[in-house]
C-alpha cells in the first residue's frame, strides 16, 4: 500500500541510524593511536575495504539527489556530466598503485606532502589552501543535500531546511571529529550496502512497479529528457569532472591508506566500476519522478534536489520509507566525512605543521578535531546560501580542477615540471576561472575549460624554461614484482 506521508515509524528508523552513525564514531576512536592513525587508518585497507568506501564517497549528495536533480530537470544532462567522472577515476585507478607506492617509499600521505618534496613550501601551501576550500564546498553540497531530506522528514513538526542543515552539520562534526579515517571508512562499508539495497534497488523496483512496467513508463515517458544535448556549461562540467579526478584530494587519500599497490589499484577500480552502474539507476530515478511525483517539485519543495526523496516518499510502504532515507543520508553522511576529513587534513597537517614544524603529535591531533568543528561551520554558512548540492559541488570543483588538476598530475609523473611552473600554472588556472566566471563565461563556456587550458601552457611553459636552472626532485615508485 502506498502512501504520501512519513509515518512515525519512517522518523524512528532515520533517528536511529543518525545516532548509531555517532556511537560508531565514537566507538572507533579507540583505535586511534597518532595522526598517521587519525588520517590515514595506519595504511592498513584491503581492495573490498577501499571499494566500498570509493564507491560511498563517489556517490554523495550531490551525485545522488544532485544528479538525480539534474536529470529531473534537464534530463540527458545527468548522463553527460557523469560519464567524464566515471572515465576519470577509471584512469585514476591506473595511477592509484604508483601513488600507494610513493605514500609508503617516502612517508607521504597528502597532494600537499608530495608537492612539499618536489617543489617546496610555496606550492605546497598553495595547493593546501586549494584543498580546503574544495573540500569545505563539497561538505556543503552534502549538508545542503541532507537538510533537505530532514526538511521533507520533519516538515510537519517545523524542522526547517535550515534546522536540517544544522543537525547535518552537527552530526557530521562528532563522528568526523571523533574517529578519524577509522571511523569514517567502516561507516562507509556499511553504508555502502545500506546504499545499494534501500536506494538502488528498493527505489527503482518500486517506481517501476508504480507505474506498471517498462513499457507503461517508455510510454509516458517525455522524450525531451532522454535527447542526448550539449552546451557550453555541459561541457564546463565535462572538464571539470574529468581534470578533478587528477586531483582529488580525498582519493589520494584512499591510495595512501592502502595496504599496497595492489590493494590500492583494485579496491579504485571495483569502487569505480559499481558507481559506473548507479550513473543509469540515478539517471532513471531523476525522470521516472515526474510520472510519479509530477512537474511542481521545485515548487512543492524548493529544490530538485527532492526528486528521489519525494519519489522514495511516493512508491514504498512505511518502514521502508525509513530505510530507504536513511540510506540516503548514508551516502551524504560518507562523503561527508571523507571531504571534512581531508580538508582537517590539509589545514592541520599541511598548513599548520608548515608553518609551525616543532608542533607536537598531542597538539595535532588536539587541533584535528578542532578543526572538524570549525570547518563544518563554514560549509554550514555555503550550505544556507546556495540551498542546491549539484551547483555548490561545480562551483568548489570548477576552480579545484582548473588550478589543481594538471599539476597533480605532473607531480606524480613528469620529471621536468618545477617549481616556478607549479605555481604558474596553479595560479594561472585559478585566476583565468575565477575571471572567466566574472565575465559571465563567455559563449556560454563552463570555465573549468579555459582555467585547464592556461594552468597546463603556464606549467607546461616555465617548468621548460626553468628546468635546467631549477630541478626539481623526482620521486620514483618502488619497482614492480
């Protein structure tokens, strides 16, 4: 029996698992032992660990609510944008193995760290602040996406979006601040199963059932959302995605914390390839929502983000509604944690222990989850300001992948890159984005596209000029049994 309204029961089960989620936290702190414990879990994950928790933080708010928003919206667009992601960390599965291996020969265990040992405390705290920034934007997009299930939840009794966005914000600073990478990633795992039953199989089932079949929905279905279509910001989002999986800083950090090369490699590409499989499943969830929920979600709900919860909402019995949201909010919850942590990270680790070497352990660690207080406040204030997760993740990720992207690479592979390059080409990408955005984007043109173009000339540029006179130390990989 269907119904339109959560019950009590749906409220319980979501209460539930938000409060298990903080005993996990605080359960796992015990493992905790120094820093390297804190972020890197002791460089101690297997490929099923490390697959279950790239595929839990690939698939977040916003490349589940967000996307699937997208597609309600926009329709093929969902596709378009998803696709360069998937290819990306299909080739970052690639190199995943060479930086595991760079991790462990060198004690690295950050973009920043490896950008300290080639080029100095200059690019290195340049791609700290890049980090941060990224990283707290994405935090936002993922409370934006959660205060919105909570508002649909608790509408009723007058928990607002923005009372949503607090308790996200809360929940997700205690088991971050607590646990660390531990914590973070055994959430993850079950999350991740959490994920695949109550939302990628539960929720399309249901839908196709509600509206009696493939064949009844191929029939209604508006042919305007499946017409395969580009334009200029489609292909702004196509770059970005693609340059940003170069450079994203929480999967570096997965590589560092495998237990090796091999574990590393396998455990990306498991987690890559199940996420290659949601990319159809959200894509349909986001279009078979307006034969179920109908056209006005926006207007009911002040965001599309709500497509997949309303349709959620709509097609399962009570109980289930619960499960269902609840793994949801699992999926916001673990990338979440994963970006909080990574920018704790870089704050801590990368900017304060550059600037202060002499700091000590207790002090770091005692500063990490200080910082996971702090950080979250600023995603909070993101989140209340722009209140739609897919346009807050391409707003941090576009400047991320123009500065970053190019250099992370060239950090890792090419010998000749240098410092002066790095920073050139850092500096050059985000100040071209940044002004190409200010303009407007001209001819309609996303402009991760341009900032890439002018971070690899400039790096590309002054790293040959400066090569000779300046080089750089080239960190070379254990060699392959």
């Amino acid at each position: 029996m269907n119904h339109e309204q959560i019950t009590g029961l749906d409220l319980a089960i979501v209460g539930i698992y938000l409060v298990v989620m903080v005993v996990v936290g605080v359960i796992t702190s015990k493992k905790i032992k120094n820093s390297d414990d804190y972020y890197l879990a002791g460089r101690s994950f297997g490929p099923i660990v490390l697959m279950a928790t790239v595929c839990a933080t690939i698939i977040g708010g916003s490349g589940l609510m967000g996307r699937a928003g997208v597609a309600y919206s926009s329709g093929f667009k969902a596709i378009m944008t998803a696709i360069p992601y998937l290819l990306g960390m299909f080739i970052f599965s690639g190199i995943a193995g060479k930086i595991s291996d760079i991790g462990m020969k060198y004690n690295i265990g950050s973009i920043p760290e490896l950008f300290e040992m080639r080029f100095g405390k200059t690019a290195k705290l340049i791609i700290s602040a890049l980090i941060a920034f990224t990283m707290m934007g994405t935090v936002a997009s993922q409370i934006t996406a959660t205060g919105t299930i909570i508002n649909m939840l608790g509408g009723e009794i007058g928990l607002s979006y923005e009372i949503g966005a607090v308790i996200a914000c809360i929940v997700f600073m205690v088991y971050t601040a607590t646990s660390g990478l531990f914590g973070v990633v055994y959430t993850d795992v079950l999350q991740f199963f959490m994920l695949l039953i109550f939302v990628y199989i539960l929720i399309p089932t249901s839908s196709l059932i509600h509206v009696g079949g493939f064949s009844n929905f191929t029939a209604n279905l508006d042919s305007s959302l499946v017409k395969p279509y580009i334009d200029g910001n489609i292909v702004g989002d196509i770059v970005t995605y693609l340059v940003f999986t170069m450079a994203g800083a929480e999967m570096w950090q997965r590589a560092f914390s495998a237990k090796d090369r091999k574990s590393a490699k396998k455990g990306m590409f498991l987690g890559t390839a199940v996420y290659g499989v949601t990319i159809i499943l959200v894509f349909f969830m986001g279009i078979v929502a307006h034969q179920i929920v109908g056209d006005d979600i926006l207007a009911q709900y002040g965001t599309t983000d709500a497509a997949v919860p309303a349709l959620a909402i709509k097609v399962l019995p009570a109980g289930l509604t619960g499960l269902a949201l609840a793994g949801m909010l699992s999926v916001m919850m673990s990338t979440a944690d994963s970006y909080l942590l990574v920018s704790v990270q870089t704050c801590v680790r990368d900017i304060g222990k550059t600037v202060k070497p002499e700091m000590h352990e207790k002090t770091e660690m005692k500063l990490s989850r200080i910082f996971s207080i702090i950080l979250p406040i600023g995603a909070l204030i993101i989140a209340l300001y722009m209140q739609n997760a897919y346009n807050i993740l391409m707003f941090s990720w576009s400047f991320y992948a123009a500065a970053a992207g190019i250099p992370a690479f060239a950090a890792l592979y090419w010998k000749k890159a240098t410092k002066s390059g790095i920073i050139a080409g850092m500096i050059g990408g985000f100040v071209v984005c940044v002004g190409w955005k200010l303009l407007g984007q001209p001819f309609g043109l996303g402009a991760a596209l341009p900032g890439t173009i002018a971070c690899a000339v400039a790096l590309i540029c002054v790293s040959l000029i400066t090569c000779k006179k300046q080089p750089s130390v080239y960190l070379e990989s254990a060699p392959q049994l």
